[in-house]
C-alpha cells in the first residue's frame, strides 16, 4: 500500500510539474524538479501519455499534458455552474469601477486565478497574465485570503512561499514577516485588503474574500489597475465595492464548502 500512495504521489506532482510550464518539458528537466530517479518518471509519462493525459513532441522527445485536463476542468466549471453565477458579478463591478476585477480560489494551500472582467476601454486596460504563480505576500487577493486564516497557518504558508523570488517586483513588497504579519492584522479587522505597487511598479489592488460559510473563505475577488487611476481617494469606495461583490459572491457559490479539518481527513 505504502508502494501505491508513493507512486500517485509522484504522479500527481509530475502533473503539477507538467501544467506549471509554459513549454514542454524533458524527463531530466522533471526529474531534478521533482527528486525522483529520471527511470521513474520516464515510466510515469509513458503511461500518462498511454492513457491520453500527456503527449510526446515526435522531434524533441519532450512532454506536456494534453487538452484532456482543459476539457475535464471546463466540464466540472459548467457542471458546478461556476462561471454562469460568477461571470455577471465580475462585469458588473468591472462595469461600475472602469478597472480589472478578478477572482482567485484557493487550490491546496496556494491560489489561482478563475476568472476575469475587463472594465477599462481598450488602450487603457490593466492586464496581467491569468497563469503565473500568485505571489500570496505581496498581491492583494493573497493577503485577503491569508487573513482569514489563523496567524499561525498564515505564517506557515508564508515561510513555505517564501518572500524573495516570487515573482513580486514592486517596490513595496512587504519582505519582513512581522510587517507581513501586521498587514494580515489591519486586513482582517477591515474585511479588505491593499497591495500599492507591491506585485508590481505602478499597478493598485483591492481585494476581499469570499466567504459562503462566514468562515472558510474559498478565494477572493479583487480590482486593480494603474496608481493613477485609483489614487488614495478611490480606495475605500472601490473596498467597498469589492466587499459587497465578495458576499454576493459568497451567497451565490455553487459548490459546498469543506471546512479546513475536512479538508485534511478526506
């Protein structure tokens, strides 16, 4: 049994590895990613390709996972609803804010990006890559989420993220534990969190989380565009704007909510 947990454990962080990269990958390149013995993860991709999950480029001998995952995620998506609930909420706020809103969830002690409205015209638009890694520390979807978690649990996850190298290249980005600490502080009393010019030079986010339960939040929504379209003045009424699509997001979520202990029992 120990034997089969070890191999879907590899298996599933090969998958990881696979949908992380923007191009295919080499077996030594996921090997040395992974610390697994690159015998071991040749044998795995070949049955992930043996079983239409993964395909090998006949040229560079190289892999990457198949339109198999995408179509799957997009089937559960429609299936839950998700997008059909969430997608008017998001325009509408993009709507009344002229600005970028997105909405991030929590995957497996992480964030990641579902979806998007555009609100500024085109040539003046903010917008980022949907993909890239989420860096918790320094965006403000991250720091709503981690606020509602308890400090200790917030501060594990930081320490494990780790605050240097994480893709924030703003000049304020938060480096210091204890100023990350007391930044999750002042966002949990206020329901809301900031991040000015933190992920990036010149670019404001206002974010809040949602919350279906009142407890567990499942990601957050949030609005961001350029320092000089959302100065200081702007910011408590676009806070208030992204909390109230937070809790209208939160009556409307489709999928049941695991509280943390469920999550790690199931």
């Amino acid at each position: 049994m120990r034997v089969v947990k070890s191999q879907l454990h590899s298996a599933l962080d090969l998958i990881e590895a696979l949908s992380r990269s923007s191009a295919p990958c080499g077996v030594s390149d996921l090997a040395g990613q992974l610390n697994l013995p690159k015998s071991g993860v040749h044998r795995l991709l070949g049955q992930l390709v043996e079983k239409g999950w993964a395909e090998q480029d006949p040229v560079t001998q190289r892999y990457r996972l198949s339109l198999r995952f995408a179509l799957m995620g997009k089937r559960m998506l429609a299936e839950a609803r998700i997008e059909d609930i969430c997608q008017p909420i998001l325009d509408a706020v993009a709507r009344e804010t002229g600005e970028l809103v997105r909405l991030s969830c929590v995957q497996d002690r992480r964030l990641a990006w579902l979806g998007s409205a555009q609100g500024a015209p085109p040539g003046l638009m903010y917008a980022p890559s949907m993909t890239g890694r989420i860096p918790l520390h320094a965006t403000a979807n991250g720091k709503a989420w981690l606020s509602t978690l308890p400090e200790k649990e917030a501060v594990g996850i930081l320490l494990q993220e780790g605050l240097t190298d994480t893709g924030a290249s703003g000049p304020n980005a938060i480096r210091d534990l204890d100023g990350l600490v007391s930044d999750l502080r002042r966002t949990r009393e206020s329901g809301w969190a900031i991040a000015l010019e933190e992920a990036e030079a010149g670019i404001v986010a206002i974010a809040a989380p949602i919350l279906p339960d009142g407890e567990t939040a499942i990601g957050a929504v949030s609005v961001a565009g350029p320092v000089q379209r959302i100065p200081p003045e702007r910011h408590e009424r676009l806070a208030d704007r992204v909390r109230a699509a937070a809790a209208e997001l939160a009556e409307r979520w489709p999928i049941p909510v695991l509280s943390p202990s469920a999550r790690r029992t199931a």
